[in-house]
C-alpha cells in the first residue's frame, strides 16, 4: 500500500475575518496536512492563535515566507497582497488559492466553484481564484439549470450581509443597533450611510456605466464560471442589515421549455444544494438558518409568468463559509484529490 503524501499549507491572513474561518473549516475537513503555517502583516507577526487544538504564533508575511517550500497557500490578505505575493508563492511552486478579486478575471487563472466547474483546477499556473461571495452561491442553481435547459438571461438582485464587508461592516451594524436603544450615535466607519434599518445599494465603488465593481463582479464571473462569455447577466447588489449570510433573488430565463416538478429535481440533484421550498409551511432559506453552513439552499421556486420560459429562485449562504473559506478549502481538497490520483 502506498503512503498518502501530506502537504504543507500557509494561511494568508489568518487573523482576519476570512482568515479565522479559513482556520475553523480547516479544522473541520481534516485535510492530508502535516504542517500549517499562518501568516498575517507586520502588525499581528508574533501574536498567538489557537488552531487545531494547540497554539500557533503567527508570522509575518515578507518576499522569502515561500522559501521554505509549501504546497498550497490560502490567501485572504487584500487585493494589494494577492498581486504582489501569489506570483511569489506560485514562482517556489507553491499553489495559492486565492480569495481576492485580483486575479479572477485573468485569463491564465481558473475561476473556480468545486461543485460547478472542478475541471478548471486541473489548468491553474499556480493561481485559482475563489471567486466572489454573491457570484459562487448563485452559481450551484445556474449551472444546473444550464446544462439542463440552457440560460438565456439572469437577472440578479442580492441582499448582502455586513460580514462580506470584513470588521469594519460589521461593527456599523453593531452600532447601529446600540445606537438605537441607547440614543448615542456612534460614527460609521466602513459604509457611506448607516446600515441599521436601511438597505444601501453600493457595494464596492461605482464605475462610469453607473454600476458597482460588485455588480460587475458577478456578471463577470457569471460568464467565466459557466463558460459562456455572451451571457446576457444583469445586476443589482444592495448592502442590508444582516450580520451574516447573503441572499438573493434570482430570475432566470431559461432557452427551452420546462415543466416545475422536473425543474427543482434538477436543482435538487445539483451537489451542494439543499432545497427548502414549502411555502404552505412557511419554508424557505433564511440567512439566520444558512450561517454555519456550508451548502447553498435554494426556495421559492416559481415560474416566472411574464416571459416564455423563466423562474425565480430565493438563494441563501453562508458568505463567509461557502462565500470565501469554505469554498476555498473545497478547491483545495479536489486540487489534493487530483495530486494523489497522479
Ligand atoms: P493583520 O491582522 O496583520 O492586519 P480583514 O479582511 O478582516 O480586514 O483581514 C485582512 C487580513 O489580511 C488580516 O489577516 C491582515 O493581517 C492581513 N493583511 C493585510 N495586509 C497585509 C499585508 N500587507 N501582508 C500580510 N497580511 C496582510
């Protein structure tokens, strides 16, 4: 019997809010890994963090970290840390997965959702991107629904939790509600408008077209995702106060004919989604029961009346499980499953 390679793995950007889910889920998929290593800036070199059980000390990410020889690194460090340092990792042989949109778009880069498109792994050059929060768990119902019945357009509207918008986000929610009860208003420190009860349609900066990076992130990726580069994708992503779990509504008109019974089995057959549709019962996903999780649930399926052949979903997620560490730990268990099929 052969003995199953264990590989070494970095942690880019462990302390943060990403970072410590990376570590929590790690935890869980109990990956062939005989030695972690985390790594965050300058400013936490040296602080301790439990993992596994037992203590890490943090190390300061610098130009030689990847001298040492690592097989995968997970990064969750910033656009600005992806561009300078992956190139660096992936240059010692080093595969990066990395969580930031900086290399999403590039053509040498595969864009990957493991239950969607797991065959993209198989090109990288030492980078995979994970892509965007609100682009992977809308990509589970779409793929399934292409391949079985083609897409013609998407129309997305997304209800997004201040988790995706890391600490800072998070605290103006907390904030918001302490403000409330007590009277005292405290200063926003991430979001342009207070986000207690209120829905701000401005996520990530505007562009000249009048849309947000984050709106053109999900129709961008849509396309590279599901490899069809002329799919008609619109966009509107709008900040709500939720504090974890994204949803979204998502119309999608379909090129051939379908009948609905046929059409949530084919969602229900589709690895990683988890149907909740029971209206009768008041059922459908909710962003309080999807945190913690690691599937994508899908309800409120429903013909879409006023078009020839659409449907409307409610899709939830975890964002910062299935939106970002989850699904680049996944990557990282088929990209292992791959090596030790070699
Ligand atoms: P640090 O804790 O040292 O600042 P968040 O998205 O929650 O703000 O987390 C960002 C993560 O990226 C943190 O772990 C942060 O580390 C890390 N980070 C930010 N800038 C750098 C950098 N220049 N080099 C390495 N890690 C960085």
């Amino acid at each position: 019997m052969g003995v199953m390679k264990e590989y070494r793995v970095a942690v880019v950007g462990a302390t943060g809010m990403v970072g410590r889910t990376f570590l929590k889920v790690l935890e869980e998929y109990q990956l062939p890994v005989k030695e972690y290593v985390l790594m965050a800036s300058k400013r936490s070199a040296g602080s301790k963090m439990t993992f596994f059980g037992r203590e890490y000390e943090v190390q300061e990410l610098t130009q030689t970290s990847f001298d040492s020889g690592f097989d995968i690194a997970l990064f969750s460090a910033g656009g600005s840390t992806s561009a300078k340092f992956a190139p660096i990792a992936a240059a010692k042989g080093c595969v990066v997965i990395d969580n930031s949109s900086q290399w999403r778009m590039d053509p040498n880069v595969p864009l990957v959702v493991p239950q969607v498109n797991p065959q993209d792994i198989a090109w990288h050059n030492g980078i995979i991107a994970n892509p965007n929060c609100s682009t992977i768990q809308a990509m589970l119902p779409l793929k399934a629904l292409q391949e079985r019945y083609g897409i013609k357009r998407v129309v997305y509207s997304t209800y997004q939790a201040v988790s995706g918008a890391g600490r800072k986000g998070w605290d103006d929610l907390e904030n918001g509600v302490r403000g409330f009860v007590d009277g005292q208003e405290r200063p926003l420190e991430k979001f342009q408008h207070p986000i207690f009860n209120n829905c701000l349609p401005h996520i990530d900066v505007f562009q000249e077209n009048g849309y947000t990076k984050e709106e053109t992130k999900m129709i961008e990726e849509t396309r590279k995702i599901l490899g069809d580069p002329q799919m008609r994708v619109t966009a509107t992503t709008v900040r709500v106060p939720v504090f974890n779990s994204h949803s979204e509504s998502i119309n999608v008109e379909l090129e051939k004919p379908f009948e609905l019974p046929e059409l949530r089995e084919v969602l229900a057959r589709q690895d990683g989604i988890v149907i909740q549709d029971d209206p009768a019962k008041d059922v459908y996903p909710l962003a309080v029961n999807a945190t913690g999780h690691d599937e994508v649930f899908v309800g409120r399926i429903r013909r879409d009346e006023s078009v020839e052949s659409g449907v409307n979903l409610w899709v939830v997620a975890d964002n910062i499980r299935k939106g970002a560490a989850s699904n680049a730990v996944q990557i990282a268990q088929r990209l292992i499953a791959m090596w030790n099929q070699q």
